[in-house]
C-alpha cells in the first residue's frame, strides 16, 4: 500500500510538469542540450537495469547505442522504409544483438563478464570505423530523418523540424522507458533480477534460472540503448564513429554512479548533473573525460551509492522525512 | 518407495578425493541425518547432490529422474530443496519478500505481464503474498513480515532460510546444519519445526553434529569419514558401531 | 617464408609487449582479483612519458625509460595507496569501477594535455632495420625484445629467489594463509601494483618509438593481454607470458593473412572462444567451492 501522495512522487510530478512547460521560453541551444540529456538518460537507465538491478556491470553498452543508430540510421536511409519501421528494426536488431553476446557474455561471472562486455564494446567500435563501405567509416553516415508528422484531428500536422518538438518527442520516450523499467523492477519478476544481484547462488538454488533471467535484463537493457541511439541518430540527423568509441558507454556509467544506481531517479539525476553542468560552464569536449573520471573516482571511493543513494540514508537520519522504513537498498518507488 | 538412490559417487577435486564411492538411498518420508567429523565430504555430498558440483563419477536418481550433473536451479525444480551451513538468506530484503522470491521458480507472469500489470499478474502475485504468508505462519514467523531479513535473531533466519525452501513445496528438504549457531533454548523449538516439516510429507535429510538431537529424530542415520560411507543403519546402531566410534575418538559431541 | 617468418617475427616483439602488460596485470589480478583496466592507459601513459621526457628535455632515451619506468611504478603506489587501499573492503565491483575511472582520467589526461594528434617518438636508432635471412626487423623493436627478455627473467628471480618475492607469490596463491605466516598483506598489495604498473611503464617506453603515440593505444594491448591471462590461467605469470606470445603470434599471423584492421576483433573472437569452452584457461584448475 502505496501512499499516493509521498514526498517523491510529489517531487517527480512537479519535475515532470516543469520539464513540459518551461523549455518553450528557453533557447534552442538550451533545448538541444535537454534533448541530450534525455536520450542519456534513457542510456543510464538502460545500463541500471542490467547492472543496479541485476548486479552484471556491463561495459558494452555503448555498442548497443551505436548499434541503434547505425541501424535505425542505415534502414532509414539505405531502405527509404520511413521513420517508424526503421525504429522498430532498430530495435529488434539491437536487442537481437544483445541476446546474441549476452549468451556467452552472462555464463561468466563478475570480471568476466566486464571484460568481455568491454571487449565487444571496444570491437563494435573498431568495426564501424574499419567498414567503411557500410558504415560510411569516419565520415559517418548522413540524411537521418526525423519521426514524420503527425496529422492531428483540426487539421494540423505536428512536424518534427522544431528542436522543441523533437524534445517533447524524446521527452515522451524517456517517460515510457522509465516507466516500463519502474513496473518491471517492481514487479516479481523485478525482484528475481534484484535477488540475482544480491546473491546470484542463492538465486540459483531456490529454483531460478538465472542465466535466463539475466539474459532477459540484459536483452531488454541492450533494446533500450538501441532506442536510445535510434533517437539520438533522427534527433542529429548525422552519426558518426565518435557514438561508437567506448567511452560513450564509460561516461554513462559515470553518470548511473554519480546518481545512484539501483534507485530510479539516480540515472536521471546523475546524467542532469553531468551533462547540464559542463554544459553551462563552458567546458571543452576534451575536459570532460578527465572531469568525468574524477568525479566517479571521488564518488566511487567516498559515496558509492551515489547522490540519490546518499539522500536515502542521510534523510532518515534527519529525523524521519520518510514516511515507513524501507527494507532493501533497491529503491523501487 | 525410494526416493533417492546415489550409486558410487565420486567426487575429486585435483589429489583430494572429496567423496569416495558413496552408496545410499533414501526413502520417502523418513527423516535421515548425515553425520561424520568435520571434513569428512557431507556438504561437498549435499553440493553434489544440488548440482552446485558435478560428480567425477557416478549417479543420482531422483524420483525416477536420472539427475546426476544437472543444474543448481534443475535439482530444484526437481524437488529438491537445501539450505546452506551459513545461513543464507536475502538479508536486506523483506522477510516476506524472501518467500516471494522463494517462489520464483513456478512464476508464469512474463515481462509483459508484469509491465502492464495484467489481471493475470496481479492475481499471481496475490496468490504468491498469500502462499507466502501461509508458510511464515507455518515455520512460526508471523508478525515478522515487514522485518529485514538481515534483523532478524539466528534462529529466526534460519527458519527463515527452511521457509524459503518450504515456499516452492520440495519433495526432499536437505538441511545443512539446521541448528548450528543457535541457543541451547532455541534448538528444541527448531527440531520441533523439522519434525514438523517430515509430518507434512517432506521427506528430509540432514547434516548434523548434535548427537543426542540426531539420535532422537533421525529414522536412520549414515556416518561419512574421509568421503567414505563407513556406516549405515538405525540410531541404535550406529551409535554401538566400532568404526563409527573411532572416527569420533576425541571427538565425541554430546549435544 | 620469408612472409610468414616475418610475421613469426612481428609477433614475437608484439607478444613482448603484451607478456610485459599481461605479467602486470596477472599479478595484480592474484592479489586482488581485481582486473586493472587502466594497464592500457598506464602503458600509453608511459610512452609519452618518454616522447616528452626526449623531444623536450632533450634527455637521453635510456635515463627516459628508466625514469619513465620509475614514474610509473610511483604512480601505482599512489593509486593503491589512495584509492584501492581505502577500498579494500568495499565490494568488487566498486573496485572495477575505480579501475574504469582511473582509465577514464588518464584518457581525459591524455586528451587534453597531449592532444590528439598522432605523434612520432622519433629516436636515430629506432628506425635502423636489421636483416638477416630475408627477415627485417626494426632495431627498436630488437630493443623491446631483449628488454622483455631482460625484465621477465629480472621478475621469475626476484619471485623465485628473493623473500619478499616469495610473500608476493604466497599471497596471489592464498590470501588468508599468507595473513596467518605473518605476511603484511597491504604491503604486499602494495608492491605488487607498483610492480604492475611499472610493468606497463616499461612496456610502453619501449614500444613508444616503435609506433604511433595516440591517446587510445592502449586499449587494443590492454585487452589482448586480458585476453592472455584468461586464456593462459589466472593468477599464473607463466600462463600470461604464454598466452601473450600465442596471441601476439595469432594477431600478427591474421594481421598478415587476413586482415590488419580486424586482427583485434580476431582475438576477441578467440577470447570469446576460449571463456565459452575453457573457462579456466588452459593452465588453469577447476574452482573449489568450500
């Protein structure tokens, strides 16, 4: 039983309304940078699935980004099959992909499986630089379309030209993964994958397949990075190799840690913080790396549970702002 | 009827042999308790039988499976259920939800289903709260529901641990060192709950160094040195039986 | 012949450099079980290191390598001292994660301070080509042989016959019964990633004249030695020196005969491969689980 009006749920309506009515009075630069927060923020949840959720710490993802843009990229202008059929191959091919290495990849446990995650990640990254005649190689691929209008009911078709409107666009995506992902971790099946991570033998022993389950996180988890991508190639009309290059999927990590993995506000969170900030000081491309693994080096040492994860034990202590104790370090509200 | 039949089990690990040529079988709805001294291969034969180890030879049937070198999660879904010598439990989850997990294994709701919290899903998972509840009340632990497992006193984790079990209805309950670590006071009260457990129709193998507890429940016992089976019989006797005397010289136990 | 004795030869000097990364990490990995995958960026680190210690220090090559060795070694000892010490009871995968940041900061380092502009570590006696029998074979990369050569025996006598190289080894084998002889396991830790890391110093000192300086040189090695010490057995110095050789050979036996730009993607394959039949290497032993 649920209190309908907690202090959180209160706090992400009034976030929510925020995020629909005030980027129509901020700048297209400003909107642009919002749109690459929510497609990141996709990416964050997508690795917290697999790894808050399910404990597999996976470096790859950033292959399955690359691999949902590339595809959603080539189908749609290779195939001229329109906007939403080449999404949707997008997606099927990225989480085809992600079933595919995800065999091999979850038989092994713990660094194994890191390591071969980075492995893919750093090789899908070679090959889409290297084939050229595909991938169109370092010059990247061009003419990615944006969704097709929408005719709506007095008339009018809501075109995608407009940044704002490709925001609302991406917005909405953002709302149905973290949706989906909240229903799905809340779920009963939401908890095998939470019972994998905290301790898989266990699992295992009480009857549970485990390498299927974690098959299916992390098929799921590769789906949504590939949607991710997709979005991210109509939303910039141009991709190239630089999407594909590993750190795409290290920053993301960063981004999960600084939030707070295993809650569901922490991905959003943390990539707001992460991307927003340099962002609005200026910081040269190149700085970030570097301000990115300090910052997770200072939050992995000194508060791994990241900020969300900080706020959820600091606050009790501040003398009860939660309504009834919540058992489990897995936030599921 | 015979529940369990293992045929010359062995079991290596590099120069050690853990279990050496290992015959018994159990039958259906006795109690049995494994003991031996320490280091003698009863956890590494529990493992084997669980699927946590695969045997360098020989066989177990099952219920009429042959399930020799199966899966953890398989010798489960078989029926067979353990616990482990360290308590293990999911300690920072709810006690309930322990038993929600607990039944994991026969869950039919899929992603979908759980996403768009079909009426299907939901009854499923009324019918696994409640199924849950009814076996907490079962192993004595109403009340704590909402409790973090990892609060809980020993005693009541390792009750806990047997619940978790009990939740996915076994046909043979293994319980490794059900009473280790528990008060003198508390150990009736959890010997109480396994003959309990028998009664309901588990048939129940244990692994045990508290003589005078083994000897009052157990229908037959086995004694295990070195990985050999050196003895099988009654608890009468066993305990006059020269071998099984000598193995525990200097180790005698009297619990 | 001639081709494929060249590339017999290509990949010995290449199998030198990852033996020298994959010993690295193989020793830390004994210790902590941790992989430190920022052996790659370590090593790239190093090679530039020793570009700017001799482009504009005008220092001489040698002093640069030991310095650059020694820098790297200092650079280890920090690292353990203040990040992965602290974090001795911290779960694992918060460890890999600093392991990640650490990469993720060299890179930034990298980035920002060396540029991405590819650069030559040009030295007079670096491009001077040997022959002999129809082989070739740059001087630097003769260089890197003897060096490999030089270390790897310098490492099996300070284990072998040393004590604390006997603690060190003790330790990677059984943590705890190191702790009951009295062994001081952090200072062991301690010296076992200073070791590690001035293992990829030296790595990269001594490839740095033989090929390009990017930023990202490191990755591919780094992940080829991983490569090396799964396939050749965990926590085995041997086996990592082995499986380096068999993947520095097959690399340059499939750069030749196949293709340059999916060598790496070959030895991933292989990787793949060999954790999917033999996960545990082909000097390794079944795990015993008590």
């Amino acid at each position: 039983m649920r209190k309908l009006y907690s202090l959180e749920r209160v706090s992400w309506l009034f976030v929510l309304i925020l995020a629909i009515v005030v980027p129509p009075i901020l700048g297209g630069y400003l909107t642009s940078i919002l749109i690459l927060i929510c497609i990141w923020s996709m990416m964050c949840i997508s690795l917290n699935l697999i790894y808050g959720y399910t404990g597999q710490l996976s470096l790859g993802h950033s292959a399955f980004l690359a691999l949902g843009a590339y595809s959603f990229g080539l189908v749609a202008v290779k195939l001229h099959i329109g906007f939403w059929p080449a999404f949707l191959a997008a997606a099927v091919i990225t989480g085809l992909f992600g079933f595919l290495i995800g065999i091999p990849a979850l038989k092994l446990r713990g660094h194994f499986f890191v390591l071969v995650t980075l492995g893919f990640a750093v090789t899908i990254g070679v090959i889409v630089l290297a084939w050229v005649d595909f991938t169109g190689g370092a010059n990247g691929l061009a003419g990615i379309p944006r969704p097709d209008p929408i005719p709506l009911p007095w008339g009018v078709k809501f075109r995608f030209d407009s940044l704002l409107h490709m925001y609302y666009f991406v917005l909405l995506f953002l709302i149905l993964t973290a949706g989906f992902c909240h229903r799905l971790v809340s779920s009963l099946l939401g908890k095998t994958f939470i019972a994998i991570c905290h301790d898989e033998n266990l699992t295992e022993s009480l009857g549970v397949n485990t390498m299927s389950r974690k098959l299916l996180s992390f098929t799921i988890s590769a789906m949504l990075a590939g949607v991710a991508g997709a979005l991210y190639a109509s939303y910039n009309a141009v991709i190239s190799p630089e999407i594909a290059h590993f750190t795409r999927g290290t920053d993301v990590l960063a981004y999960l840690i600084v939030g707070g993995s295993a809650t569901m506000t922490g991905p959003i969170v943390g990539t707001f913080v992460l991307v927003a900030i340099p962002e609005v000081l200026q910081v040269v491309p190149y700085l970030k790396t570097l301000i990115n693994g300090v910052i997770l080096m200072l939050f992995i040492v000194f508060l791994p549970s990241g900020i969300i994860g900080g706020f959820k034990t600091i606050l009790p202590k501040l003398g009860g702002l939660r309504g009834r104790p919540r058992a489990g370090e897995h936030d599921i509200a | 009827m015979t529940l369990l039949e293992v045929s010359s089990l062995n079991k290596r690990f590099g120069g050690l042999m853990a279990v050496s040529d290992v015959n018994f079988s159990i039958q259906s709805g006795e109690l049995l308790s494994i003991i031996g001294p320490n280091g003698a291969g009863k956890t590494t034969l529990f493992n084997l039988l669980t699927g946590i180890y695969r045997p360098t030879s020989g066989g177990i049937h099952f219920n009429g499976s042959d399930i020799t070198g199966c899966k953890p999660y398989q010798a489960a879904r078989y029926g067979i259920g353990r616990t482990f010598q360290r308590t293990t439990i999911f300690r920072k989850e709810t006690v309930l939800d322990n038993l929600v997990i607990g039944q994991s294994l026969h869950m039919k709701t899929g992603v979908w289903g759980s996403v768009l919290k079909t009426s299907a899903a939901r009854w499923e998972e009324q019918q696994i709260r409640e199924k849950a509840r009814e076996i907490l009340s079962f192993v004595g632990l109403t009340g704590s529901e909402d409790k973090t497992a990892g609060n809980l006193t020993e005693e009541a984790q390792k009750r806990l641990s047997i619940a978790m079990v009990l939740v996915a209805k076994p046909k043979l309950l293994l319980l490794d060192e059900p009473t280790g670590g528990v008060n003198l006071e508390e150990i009736g009260g959890l010997i109480e709950l396994v003959k309990k457990v028998q009664e309901s129709g588990v048939t129940i193998c244990l692994i045990e160094h508290k003589m005078r507890m083994v000897m009052s429940i157990s229908d037959r016992i086995i004694v295990l040195n070195y990985g050999k089976k050196i003895a099988e019989g009654t608890p009468n006797e066993v305990a006059s039986n020269g071998e099984v005397i000598k193995a525990y010289l200097g180790e005698r136990r009297v619990a | 012949m001639g081709e494929l004795g060249q590339y017999i030869l290509n990949g010995i000097s290449q199998g030198c450099v990852y033996a020298l990364l994959a010993s690295g990490l193989t020793l830390v990995f004994g210790i902590f079980d941790i992989p430190n995958f920022a052996q790659g960026h370590l090593y790239m680190f190093a090679a530039y290191i020793g570009f700017y210690m001799v482009t504009l220090f005008s220092m001489s090559y040698w002093l640069a390598v030991i310095l650059a060795t020694i820098a790297l070694g200092i650079l280890g000892l920090l690292t353990y001292g203040f990040i992965f010490y602290p974090m001795r009871d911290a779960p694992k995968v918060n460890c890999f994660v600093a392991a990640l940041a650490l990469l993720m900061i060299l890179e930034g380092v990298a980035l920002y301070f060396f540029g991405t502009e590819t650069k030559w570590f040009i030295l007079p006696h670096a491009k001077r080509i040997l022959t002999f029998g129809g082989l070739a074979l740059a001087m630097q990369r003769l260089i890197v042989i003897i060096g490999t050569l030089i270390v790897m025996v310098s490492l099996q006598l300070f284990i072998k016959r040393t004590t604390i190289g006997a603690a060190l080894e003790a330790t990677a084998q059984h943590r705890e019964g190191a702790m009951l002889c009295g062994i001081k396991v952090s200072r062991v830790s301690a010296l076992a990633f200073t070791v590690g890391t001035a293992l990829a110093g030296i790595a990269g000192v001594l490839i740095g004249p033989a090929v390009l300086l990017m930023p990202t040189m490191g990755m591919g090695p780094v992940l080829v030695a991983f490569s090396a010490i799964i396939f050749g057995g965990l926590g085995s110095i041997g086996g990592a020196v082995l499986g380096a050789f068999v993947l520095g050979l097959l690399e340059s036996l499939a750069s030749g005969y196949i293709s340059a730009t999916y060598s790496l993607t070959f030895v991933f394959g292989i990787l793949i491969l060999t954790l999917l039949f033999r996960p545990k290497g082909l000097l390794g032993k079944e795990v015993w689980r008590p």
